[in-house]
C-alpha cells in the first residue's frame, strides 16, 4: 500500500487575527448566511414585484378627476400589506432553515454563545426586512407617481410618515417571525402562525362579529397592523393602541424564541 | 485536551450518558468506541455545549466550550456532515465560518486545498455525495488551526483514498500536539489509527487504556504457528490444557504466547515454520467488552483488566 502524504494543516499567522470583536465578526457571519442562500433572494424578488407592480397599477389607474393632487405614498402603505408576507417568509426561512437542514449544531459550534448568536441573527434579518420593506415602499409611490403622471405628488412629509409606519410595522413583525422561527424551529410552523396571527385570525375573528370575538382581535399583532397600513382593523383602534399591541407582540415573540434557544438542548 | 467528569444526560426515561469520566490528551489520536446508542454521539454533544448535561461537566482545554470566546481557533468538530445548508455552496459555507472567526479568505482556500474538495467547492452542497460532505466538514473543523479536533464517524462515506488521506492526516495532527477525539464503528480502523481507546457501552465507561492494553486484556495471549505436524502439535497442545485449532495450515492457540509454544515444540521436538503472537481483533475484543458489559449488566460485573474505572 502506497502512503499517500498529507499535506500539512497551513499555520495561521498571528496576524492573520484582525481586531474585531466576537459580536461584530457573528453580525458578519449573519448576514453571509442570509445571502448565500437563494431563497432569501426569491422572496425579495416576490416583495418587489408585489409592491412596485401594485405601484404601477394604482398608478396607471388613477383617475385625474378624482385623484389630482393626491400624495402616491398611500400606495406604499397598500402594497406593503401583500409585500410583507414575502418578507415574514424570509425572516422566518433565515432563522428556522438551520433547524430544518441541522445546520443549528455548526452556526452553535462556531458561536455557542447563544446570546451572541440570538442577538446577531435578530439584527441582521429585521434590519434586512426594515430597510427593504422602506425602500420598496419608496419605489412602490415612485412607480405609482411616474405612472400616474401628473396626477399624483410625492410631499416629502407624508412620505417619512408613511415609510415611518411601514418601518415600524416590519420591524415589529419581523421580530415577531424571528421569535417564532426561534421557538418553534420550523420554517412551516413559524410560517403558518405568522399568517394566522397577522392575516387569518383577525380576519375570521371580525367577521365572525361576536363581540368578545371583536375585543380578542384587537389584541393580535394583524389588527395593528391593518389598522396602520390601511386604517382597517377592529372597531375602537387606534394609532397608539395599534403601536402597542404590534410592538407587544414583537417583543413577546422574540422573548419566547430567546427563551427556547438559551434552554433547550440545540437540535431538539 | 478534553475532560469529562462525571457527565450524564438523561432524555425523558432515557439515560444516554451515565456518569462518564475520561480525558483526551494532546498528541494522540484516541478512539472513541461503543456500539450504536452507546452515548458517543450525544458525549461529543454535550462536551460542545450544544446539549446540556443533566450532571457533571465537560472542559476542553479546562474551560466549557460554549464559554470560548474563539471557539473555532480553540476546537475543530465534524459531527454529522449532512448537517449543512444544501443550498449553499461548500466555499459560501466555509466563508460563513470564516467570517465568523474573523480569519481571510485565503484561508478558506487553503483548507478547500488541504481537504481536496477542489472544483466542487463552487458548487451547492445539495449536490455533494456523502465523502464530498465529510472533507467539508474535515476542511471546516481544520480553518481556525485549532488544537482540539472532534471527529464523529469521519470516515462514513470516504473512499479508499479518502479513508487513508485521512488516517494520515490523523497521525499528522496527532503528531503536532493537537488532541484527537476520532469516534467510528470501523473498527479495523481504529486498530492502525488510534492510540488509545474509550469504549462505551449504553453511556457508560467499559474500557479507557491504550489500543495495545484493550487488546491484550480481552482474551489472555494468543499464538499463530506452521508445522509439518499439525496433528501431533495439536494433541501436545490439548494435552497441557491449552485451547488450539486448527485454521487451514495454521495453528491457533489461545492462553498461550508465542514464547510459550516454542517451550512445548522444543519439548516435542516438533519443528515449527512460522511462529507469531496473535493480534486480536478489535471488532471481536470490543464485541466481547460491550456485549458482557451490556449482557450482564443485571448480573456480577466482570472484572475487566483494562477498566481503571470502577464499574457501580
């Protein structure tokens, strides 16, 4: 038998060690897993599509007579509704695909600093989905205007007011999906509680009509958010309790999802 | 150097370690043996603080490994090399390991070279077969240059050049200092790699010695040996009490050295024309551990010469 030889394990120079911390180089290490995947960059494509197609559409259908002088951004606030889910869909994908495909037990033994690790998967998809939920409802009023032309204005106030709120609601949502995603450790299951807490639920819960049934769905994250992106949502909201109660749960969700990764053994 | 200290890990009813101590010393490759739920699987868990032991404790280097700071440039593992993101590529995943380490790019090529993964490293894990998987996981735990190296089962899928490029590399990380904790169930394997074995069975220690010591202590000596007279030697042999059979041309004497049956053919006057010590199998002396060990667990203890650690 033949000994083949090995090639030597190269050294690492000790300079080779640059000055960053471990929280900065996890952020880093993040936002590589979040791109080197495909499926991060179909649901962006969905998103895009949804809000600067919606864009063109109110835009190119609106009516002179009615509609001179509107601001485009209402549009922004519409098509984020849709364009949302693709987005959810991503946060949650980004943190429960580690679980689906085992790739948990790598990501904890390059980071086992579970707090580490929470903290930078957190920041790095719900900036992700903030920023390009903001820049999409941008181009969604952008394509609305153009198409529109001259009928719609795009006023810079209105505008930091409406992209201000799409943050706000992505944000809380976002870190809503993360928290699932955390806890439940299943890109399906994080998924379909998504959609029933923010579209089914309050959806069937106000239709139903039943007045207890009208008083729990103002308690769930869909209602504030509907009421803040399309002025929906339960009879009695408003702006702050819509705030509150998407905020509440935002939290809430990341909480939980802390909880079962800072306890539960890693793959279980 | 990794310590395990009285290490236990309870899943509902189920005991899947029980309370195992044994450390792994730098510059030696040591096995890691025990038959399948034996607890191997879940002691290499639990000793990268991925799993929470129900008692004791797992040190590497004298720290918990989910307290490094650095943990890739401390201690290199491969546990199980389908757990990889299918859609990324094997060099996106081993960027996402540098980046996580802070080391250069470059460092990421080397290891592709240094594992042989070459051209397929552009290419989606999704498509990789089982030994493209374990070089990317051996080109991982080898990125942060670490001293530690945990290895479960890396020799699954390898092909013959595979398995023999690792077995160098084995030796060679042995032989520069690094501990080497090597878990498999080719047991033939561990025989030509590993220096000194563990052998578990359901959780709980049954042997921590040298391979030489495991192997000598299961069984008492054994003898090979050629004659012209096989059927004499063979009746000399009985007579003094000696268990020996005959397997085609050979003689296989059991209780006995080598030493000790050139003393019965000198005293026969038998010629012999081959005389050795017997090597014993690892497969069968690891079956005989684990088996009396799971067998007999009920009943007396036996007494194993190679168990430093007293059974309870």
């Amino acid at each position: 038998m033949t000994t083949e030889s090995v090639q030597a394990v190269p050294r690492l120079a000790a300079d080779d060690v640059p000055v960053g911390s471990v929280s900065t180089r996890t952020l880093a290490a993040e936002w590589a897993r979040l791109w080197t995947v495909r499926s991060t960059w179909w649901f962006l494509a969905a998103a895009a599509v949804a809000t600067i197609g919606l864009g063109l559409v109110a835009g190119s259908s609106a009516d002179p007579a009615e509609s001179q002088g509107d601001a485009a951004w209402a549009v922004s606030a519409i098509s984020a509704m849709p364009a949302q889910f693709a987005l959810l869909a991503l946060a949650v994908t980004a943190v429960a695909a580690d679980y689906a495909t085992g790739g948990i037990v790598l990501t904890l033994q390059w980071t086992p600093r579970r707090g580490v690790l929470f903290a930078a998967r957190t920041i790095v998809v719900v900036v992700t989905t903030t920023v390009v939920a903001v820049v999409l409802g941008f181009l969604s009023a952008l394509a609305g205007y153009l198409a529109a032309s001259p009928t719609l204005r795009l006023p810079v106030g209105e505008g930091v007011d409406t992209l201000g709120t799409v943050a706000f609601v992505l944000a809380a949502s976002s870190a809503l999906a993360v928290g699932l995603g955390f806890l439940l450790r299943s890109v399906a299951a994080a998924l379909v509680t998504v959609f029933l807490l923010i579209l089914v639920l309050p959806l069937f819960l106000l239709a139903a009509g039943q007045p207890w049934m009208v008083d729990v769905a103002s308690f769930l994250p869909g209602s504030g958010t509907a009421f803040l992106l399309l002025g929906g949502g339960p009879p009695g909201m408003s702006t702050e309790a819509a705030f509150a109660v998407l905020g509440a749960w935002g939290v809430g969700g990341l909480a939980a999802g802390w909880v079962r990764l800072a306890r539960d053994d890693a793959a279980r | 150097m990794i310590e395990v200290r009285g290490l236990t890990k309870r899943y509902g009813n189920a005991l899947a370690v029980d309370d195992l101590s044994f450390a792994v010393e730098p510059g030696k490759v040591t096995g890691f043996l025990g038959p399948n739920g034996a607890g191997k699987s879940t002691t290499m868990r639990l000793v990268l603080g991925l799993d929470r032991p129900t008692s004791g404790e797992a040190l590497v280097d004298g720290q918990p490994f989910a307290s490094l700071r650095d943990p890739l440039r401390r201690v290199g593992a491969l546990l199980d090399a389908g757990l990889v993101h299918p859609g990324r590529s094997g060099r996106a995943h081993l960027q996402v390991a540098a980046r996580t380490a802070g080391l250069p790019r470059r460092r990421v090529d080397e290891v592709i070279d240094l594992a042989g993964l070459g051209g397929a490293a552009g290419r989606r894990v999704k498509g990789y077969s089982l030994g493209m998987r374990q070089r990317l996981g051996i080109a991982a735990a080898l990125l942060g240059n670490p001293s530690v190296l945990i290895f479960d089962e890396p020799i699954n899928g390898l092909d013959l050049d595979g398995v023999r490029w690792l077995r160098g590399l084995l030796r060679q990380l042995a032989d520069e200092g690094r501990t080497v904790l090597l878990s498999s169930h080719l047991l033939a394997e561990m025989q030509q790699t590993a220096d000194r074995l563990v052998v578990i069975g359901r959780g709980r220690l049954i042997a921590d010695a040298t391979t030489d010591e495991v192997l000598q202590g299961m069984g008492g000596p054994r003898a090979r040996l050629r004659t012209p007279e096989p059927d004499r030697m063979l009746a000399e042999l009985t007579r003094r009490g000696l268990t020996a059979r005959a397997h085609g041309d050979e003689i296989e004497v059991e209780g006995a050295s080598a030493e000790q049956v050139s003393v019965v053919a000198h005293e026969v006057g038998v010629p012999l024309h081959h005389l050795s010590d017997g090597t014993h199998d690892l497969e069968q002396a690891y079956l005989e551990l684990t088996e009396r060990h799971v067998d007999h667990r009920s009943g007396p203890q036996p007494s194993a010469p190679t168990t430093p650690k007293e059974e309870r």
